[in-house]
C-alpha cells in the first residue's frame, strides 16, 4: 500500500531503536490516506485525530475542555467533544449543546450581520462618514473615518479602556477625542473600538439595542435560541466557565463595563447554533428553504479586501489572511473566512469547499498563543483533509499534513513528561544550597578535630581561621575588582 512507495522507516527511522516507532507511524501514515478520502456520507462520528488534538491540549493545561464540529451547509458532518464544564464531580460533559463566551466572534455573528441588515435596506451607506452618525467625530480631525473603516479595521482608531462608571455616549467621547493616527483606509489595525462604535451604530440607525436587533432579525428566523447577550442566571449550569468572570458574566472588561452588550464582545452561544449561522452563510444567506440574508449581502460581506500591501485581507469584519488567520490551516482556500475569539473560540468558513470549522474551547492558558494557535492550525488542517469534497483532489498534500500532525500526537504521547523550566531553576537552586551546607558542615568538623588536638602552633590557628571563613553563606559574595555593588 502506501508504505511500499513512502515508508516513515525511511523518515523518521535512524536506528534499530526506533523501529517500533517508525512502524508506528507508517500505520498512521495509512490511515491518513484513508481519512482523506472524498465524505460519499453524512458520518456524524468524532474524528480520531481532533479527540488526539483535545486530549492532547488538555493534558498540556491550555484548555480545560472543548469541542470541534466540523459541517456543511447540509449539515454537520462530524462532532468531537473533550472535557467537562467544571472540576466538580459529576459536572456535565461539554458537547455541541454547550454555551460559551464567544468574545470577539460576536463581531461576526452579531455586529457585522446586523450592520449588513441595515445596509442591505438602505438605511446606511458602507462610505457614510462616521461623523453623519456620530456627531461627536464632527470637527475632531476624524471626519474621513467611513463605515467601511470600522468594517475593515482600518479607521486609524486604537483601542480604549472603558471607565467603571463611564457609557456608551463617554466610550464615544473618548473615541472622538483619540489624536489623529493615520489616513483612515491606508493600515489595517485591528481594535475592539471600531466594532464598539458599529453596535452603537445599529443602535442609532434602527433605534433598538444590538442584542434586540440581533434576536428580531438575524436568531429568531434562524432558529438559534441558545445565541444571546446576558444569558440568564437559570443557564449558567450549561455555560463553560471563563477566567476571571462568573459563569454567563462576559470576559471581555470593556463589555462588562457597557453592560453586557457591546459589538466587539458579549455574545454567548452554542457550537450547535454557530453551525446553523456557517450553513446559513455557505448557502448564500439560506438555510432550510428560509432567507435570513440577501445574496447580495453574504456576497459582498465575505469579499476581499487588501492592506499592508497586500500583506491582509479582510472582509467585512470577517478575517481571511492575516496574523489572526491561525484557523483558517492548511487546506482552506483563498475564498476561506472566519474569526477568532479570545476566550478559545473560532470559525472558519470555505464556500468553495463547502465547509466549516468551529471550535469552541474553555481556555485555561492565555500566555502560550503560540501552543493555542497551533491547535486551531491543525484542527481546521485535519478537517479540510479529512472532509473535502468528491472531486476535489490536492494530491498528497493533505494526507501527509494529517500524517505529520498524527506523528506529533505520538512523538508527545511517547516522550517523558518535560518538567518546567521554573522547577528545574528551584531544583538545580537547592542542589547547590545542599552542596554548600555539606562543604560547610565539612570544614567545621576539620576545624573542631584541629582544635581537638589542642595545638596552639601558629600554623593551626592560620589553618582554623582560614576554614571558618570558608564557611560564609555564598550569597556574601566577595567583591572583586572592578565589580559593581
């Protein structure tokens, strides 16, 4: 089979000793090129190799839980869940029906489509001057700032620290009053201020909040009700705790302090109801024979938009190549979108292949975005290898990304527990203590067998003295010459 033309012996093999090893991952290897064949069915199964990722993300403490559904826009095709909601014994397993903090994906679920909704009436216009709706930006250096800027993430705005006590009318304020950075259109910069002024914006056009508008016009005809702003107290048994907020409390501080909605963050919902808003999107703004977005909107929405010479695309409020893209793997293609979420959560969306990615996640780790990154990598790398459609042939390619994240999983499910570089400091710290307590206890027992004798001669006294100052603590350290104090 394969392992007659590709052989990991010949890979990964440098000696007798890794045979069983390179064994091993032939059989990965085969089972790679199996996995990646065309889906002829619906297989609602875990994949095998995301459960590996989670566990895997799991046991390195960067998560406490999470789970991945993988779909079309026929539905889903694969869901994979690891974790519980909490520590507690019997605390509920985490599944697609599981409510999380969806941060800043709510700029895509939420802020973005209702922003579409008013420009697909025409009530708005994607090259309005912000200042048309805020009159606060008139006369601040700030009147080119467009609709499409905050869109696009190219307003020259940066970001602000809402006050406790401070509204949505100070937020805005603050924002007009932001020293003039650049031409708006000209960088792409990424900050949760040009979505906070957006929610405020669906708030002044059509005179309801953003969660209101969101529920009238985008939830309720999509049949997601697990979606919403300031879930109640009664869900909170459903809802996978965040760091540093209350079960249902948004993480996001500037949200919190506008009190719960904000067009940057506070949406919670269900990887369950995300799937239904990916399929919607995948079908031109249709899901079960029911239009929520026109065609026109979906399409301009999801159109390129190129900064940083060329550097970023973006659509409007969707990510498609950038710094942020970590989701979008190996295998999407250039028509691919999605976002991400800082508590753990992602989309990704590829009409030309007829797929989505979800990944929902109880982050634990927030320092190693590196490791974190990673994992959405190869999630959305082993779903677009393992789900493409019939037909859509890429050559060996994805098969062997799949072998060589299958290969990681086992070289770390093989290797021995790496111990911090924290306790191996305190260990290597405590070795050296000892090994001065034991030269000082060494020293004092020749001292006392000197003066045991009872020699008085000069040449002992010298010897006495000399070994007692040997035994000063190390961190008395004598100056040398030229040392600093």
């Amino acid at each position: 089979m394969l392992c007659q033309l590709f052989s990991a012996s010949l890979l990964f093999a440098s000696g007798p000793a890794d045979a069983e090893h390179a064994a091993a991952i032939d059989l990965i290897l085969d089972r790679a090129f199996s996995q990646a064949a065309p889906v002829d069915s619906k297989d609602f199964s875990p994949s095998p190799t995301i459960d590996r990722l989670l566990e895997r993300a799991i046991s390195q403490n960067l998560i406490a839980g999470g789970v991945a559904v993988i779909g079309n826009r026929d539905g889903i095709l694969s869901t994979t869940a690891r974790g519980r909601l909490n520590a507690g014994a019997g605390s509920p397993l985490i599944g697609e029906r599981t409510i999380f903090d969806l941060a800043s994906l709510t700029k895509v679920i939420a802020t973005t489509p209702a922003v579409m909704k008013l420009l697909d009436e025409g009530r708005i216009g994607l090259l309005d001057p912000l200042s048309r709706w805020f009159p606060e930006f008139a006369a601040s250096g700030q009147e080119q700032i467009t609709i499409l800027n905050l869109l696009t993430h190219t307003s020259g705005l940066d970001d602000i620290t809402v006050g406790t006590e401070q509204s949505m009318e100070c937020a805005v304020r603050k924002a007009a009053a932001e020293k003039y950075r650049q031409r708006p259109g000209s960088h792409f910069h990424y900050a949760d201020l040009n979505f906070i002024l957006l929610g405020e914006l669906v708030r002044r056009v059509s005179g309801e909040t953003l969660d209101a508008f969101c529920r009238q016009q985008i939830y309720g005809p999509l049949g997601t009700s697990a979606t919403m702003f300031l879930p109640s107290r009664d869900l909170s048994v459903s809802i996978a705790p965040t760091s540093g907020a209350e079960c249902g409390i948004v993480q996001d501080p500037n949200a919190r302090r506008l009190g719960g909605v904000a067009g940057h963050a506070g949406l919670f919902s269900t990887a369950h109801d995300l799937s239904r808003y990916a399929r919607m999107i995948l079908g031109g703004g249709v899901i079960d024979n029911r239009r929520i977005l026109s065609e026109r909107v979906v399409t301009q929405m999801t159109s390129p938009y190129f900064y940083n010479n060329g550097a970023v695309t973006r659509g409007l409020g969707w990510d498609m190549e950038s710094p942020f893209s970590a989701p979008k793997g190996s295998f999407f293609s250039q028509a691919s979108f999605g976002h991400t979420g800082y508590s753990g959560s992602s989309i990704w969306i590829d009409p030309q292949q007829d797929l989505f990615v979800i990944l929902l996640t109880n982050r634990v780790n927030y320092r190693d975005t590196k490791s974190f990154n990673q994992l959405r990598r190869d999630v959305s790398t082993v779903a677009a290898a393992n789900f493409k459609l019939p037909g859509d042939d890429q050559g060996l390619a994805p098969p062997w990304e799949v072998a060589r994240i299958n290969e990681g999983l086992l070289r770390d499910s093989t290797r021995p527990a790496q111990v911090p570089r924290r306790a191996v400091k305190l260990a290597s710290r405590s070795h050296q203590k000892w090994q001065h307590q034991q030269h000082a206890h060494r020293r004092t027992m020749r001292l006392e067998r000197l003066m045991a004798r009872g020699s008085r001669s000069h040449h002992a006294t010298r010897t006495a003295r000399a070994e007692a100052s040997k035994t000063s603590h190390p961190s008395k350290k004598r100056r040398g010459p030229g040392r600093r104090a």
